[in-house]
C-alpha cells in the first residue's frame, strides 16, 4: 500500500517511488506543453533531452570519490536537473508513442533473466 510520508513523495512498501510518479510527470509535461502552447518534435525533444542530461552531468561530475553532495543547494539543483531529465523523456515517449510503464515491465522480466557482465 504506498505511503505519503512527511516529505510528501510517495512511495511504495518498498521505500521506492510509486508509478504516481511517472503518470504525475507525464501529466506535467502534458499540461505545460499545453499551456505554452508548444509544438515539440521528437528531434527537438531529443536535443532537449541531450541539454539536460548535460547539465545533469555537470552537476554530477564535480562530485569527488562518488560521495553524495553535501550541501542543500546541490542536491536541490541535482534534483532539478534529475526532474528534467525524467519530463523530456516522459514527454519522448509521447511523441513516439511509447507506453513507459509498459516499456519499464518489460525491461524488467528482460532484466530478471538476463545475465550481467
């Protein structure tokens, strides 16, 4: 049964994410897209995608010895860039028509049985 502990994100019996998450996202690209009045391309949603995986990087990358960042600041602006990231995807697959729920199902009995290097 998820759970909406104090922090406000909803999470599953696991302490994971819910699929909420995805269908909220999805709806939030939607609904800007809307509002803006946007006419997004695959082609132009991809290189958006490139631009904000690159300023994930950049976020990223600076860490040293792979610890977490250990100040607010960038871990808000990591989470910004994280929540990019996930919006032009989501907002990918719409325009290719892709189901990311049923995708992820799928990628996950692939990766049940597949045999990692």
């Amino acid at each position: 049964m998820p759970s909406e502990p104090e922090n406000g994100h909803v999470t599953g019996p696991d302490g994971l994410p819910d699929e909420r998450l995805l269908r909220q996202v999805m709806a939030d690209a939607r609904d800007l897209i809307a509002r803006e009045g946007w006419q997004p391309t695959i082609g132009s949603r991809m290189a958006m995608l490139l631009g904000e995986t690159l300023e994930l990087a950049e976020e990223i990358l600076p860490l040293t010895g792979g610890q977490p960042p250990d100040d607010e600041a960038r871990r808000q602006r990591i989470g910004h860039e994280m929540y990019d990231v996930l919006w032009n995807v989501c907002d990918l697959a719409r325009l290719t028509g892709i189901d990311l729920e049923q995708a992820a199902a799928g990628k996950r009995r692939i990766n049940q049985t597949r045999t990692w290097l």
